[in-house]
C-alpha cells in the first residue's frame, strides 16, 4: 500500500508557506514544511550497514536512488525500534555539486498516514533546539522539526546536546 | 493527495569494476579485486602471523610476515564493530601493507555504479566507503582499503613495533 497525504479539513489546501505535513512517531505528532516533503514512500526494504553516525539507521531504494534513513524516534519519542507503516521522504539542504546531487534526501520512518494542514507559526518556547517553531491544529501544540539541525545534533556523540533547549 | 519526488538523481558513477563480495558477521562488503593481491585461509597462516604486544588498535593484534612486507592485520569485526565471528580468510592488500580478516567469499560480481555515501553518514564509515552499489537488489557498501589504517595509525603502530620492522628493513636493504 502506498501512503497518502491527507488535508486535516474536508477543503483542498493550498500547499504555500503556511502549509505543512503532520506525521506520526509512535503516539506523538510531528510537523515538517509541505515544501520540503518529497514523497510518503511503502515501508520497502532497509538496508543496513556499518556505521557510527547516530539516527541513521541505513538506507532505502526509490525511484533508483539511495536515500539514507533518519529514524529519529530515540530522540523524538525516547525509544528505539518504534514499528513504521512509511517512510516520509524529505529534502534536505541544496544539494552537493562535487557528487552531482541536486537534492539531498532522507527518509523519516513514520507509524500512520500523513495529514496536510494550513496554519500559523509560533517561536518556539523551551523547546529542544531541532523544533524550528511551533503550530496548533484544532487546539493540538505540535513541534515542526528542523531536520538539519536535529541531523547535525545528530552527529555529535552526546545526547546531551540533542536535549540542548532554546531560550 | 499523493506527492513524488521530482529532480535530478544524485550521479553515481557508472562502470563496471571487478569486485570481491565477501561478509564479515553475517554482513556483505565489496572490495575492488584490484586491490587484493592474495586470498589465504587463516590456517596457513601459523608461524607467519605475529602478536602486537602492545596494541595501538582494537582492530589490529597481529602483524603477518608477508614475503619481504611486514602487514598489520586488521580484524574486519573489530574495524566495523561488528559481533565477533572466527574469520576463516585473510585478505592481503596490495600496496598496502595491510591484511584484512573476513568471514568468507561470497562471489565476484562487476560493480555496475559507484553512488557516493549520502552526506547524512557524517561518521567514520566516511573513512571506510568510497561508496555504495546496488547487486542484485541488494546495498552493499564499497571498501576504500585505505580506510582500514590511517597515515597516522600505520605511523603509531610503527613506532609500537619499531624494533621488529627495523629489523626487516636492514635485513631487506641489499648490502
């Protein structure tokens, strides 16, 4: 089964500046720009190697590409091995001209289907560095992540500096 | 409301290179066939094969008397932090002085394209690919041999064994 993106209200919604795409780790609800979303990619095949970068977990194929795979639930959710139903396909930063990519993607594992709502930011208060700011959908707080910097956390050795929170 | 990714793929490079599929731990790498001189089973390697009294490297305990090169040889369990397994096979590395222990050879298979390791691995495994291939339906990550000792490590483990290696270069320099 391929996932879809579903609007959260029955009207279409334009995907602009205000839009973003709600996903679920475990019980708890995350947002990411609409923009920035590529694809919500079938549970297909991890394939994983040796490695000692935290949170990434290997990689999958599509479309022919490889797209390494972030499973950030050990620090979004505090625990590890959360079952996926999809993996969301994000774009990155610009992509890197010495090996030809012009975008940079990585797969997020998610437990359900996506919703596509429309609403207002908020900086956010107290919260851990990697929340870029914060929306509210029908009365729900949801944190929308800064994949890159929670990526570069990522790689710092010390969890402690994944919990670094904002002023 | 379904979305596909649109754009251009990132280039891998495409070619076809002999290579050694081999696994260490239940784990498949390849290795350019170029860059092995010699497979060995670690059977013929007694009276060769000496300890490191003091290892500099959790991957590396044995030095292998190897013709006229002294090679350092590296556990691949160890260099990848992968479950200890007993390595049948030792790999020697060709211009390097370098011996590598692996489980066993799966095959050889031409690497059809190279894709470079996403920049989302930011870890040492960037010292240990040249990359990644694609085998039938299967990822598999591309050694880069020099990734198994550094320039400062072989400088380490040098010092360490100093005084054996001394030994084998006067005895290799003709008189």
């Amino acid at each position: 089964m391929i996932g879809a993106i579903r609007a959260v209200d029955a009207a279409p919604v334009k995907v602009d500046g205000r839009s973003f795409v709600i996903f679920q780790i475990d019980r708890r609800r995350f947002a990411l720009p609409a923009h920035r979303i590529a694809e919500l990619a079938p549970p297909v095949r991890l394939h994983a190697f040796p490695s000692t970068t935290p949170l990434v977990a290997g990689v999958i194929v599509r479309r022919g590409r490889i797209v390494p795979v972030c499973d950030a639930a050990p620090v979004l959710v505090e625990r590890d091995n959360v079952p996926h139903r999809f993996y969301l396909v994000v774009r990155l930063a610009a992509g890197d001209a010495s090996t030809g990519e012009d975008e940079n993607l990585v797969a997020i594992p998610v437990s359900g289907e996506c919703e596509l709502a429309s609403a207002d930011t908020r900086a956010p208060e107290g919260r851990p560095a990697y929340v870029a700011s914060s929306l509210s959908v029908h009365g729900e707080a949801l944190d929308v992540l800064d994949l890159e910097k929670l990526m570069a956390l990522s790689s710092r050795t010390e969890r402690g500096a994944l919990e670094e929170v904002q002023p | 409301m379904k979305i596909a990714a649109e754009g251009k793929r990132p280039r891998a490079v495409r070619h076809s290179e002999p290579a050694i599929l081999f696994s260490v731990a239940d784990q498949m790498f390849a290795i350019s066939a170029q860059a092995v001189q010699e497979i060995r089973s670690t059977d013929g390697l007694v009276g060769e094969a000496s300890e490191i009294h003091a290892p500099v490297l959790a991957s590396v305990r044995h030095t292998l008397n190897h013709g006229r090169r002294n090679l350092y040889v590296v556990n691949a369990c160890a260099h990848f932090g992968l479950p200890a397994a007993r390595p049948a096979l030792v790999l020697i590395l060709r211009e390097l002085r370098v011996a590598v222990l692996v489980d066993r050879i799966e095959r050889m298979a031409g690497i059809p394209a190279l894709h470079p390791l996403p920049k989302a691995f930011s870890g040492r495994e960037r010292r240990w690919y040249r990359g990644l291939t694609y085998v039938d339906g299967q990822v598999i990550p591309v050694i880069d041999p020099q990734g198994f000792i550094s320039a400062a490590e072989f400088e380490q483990l040098d010092r360490v064994n100093a005084s054996p290696l001394a030994a084998q270069l006067e005895s290799a320099v003709p008189s």
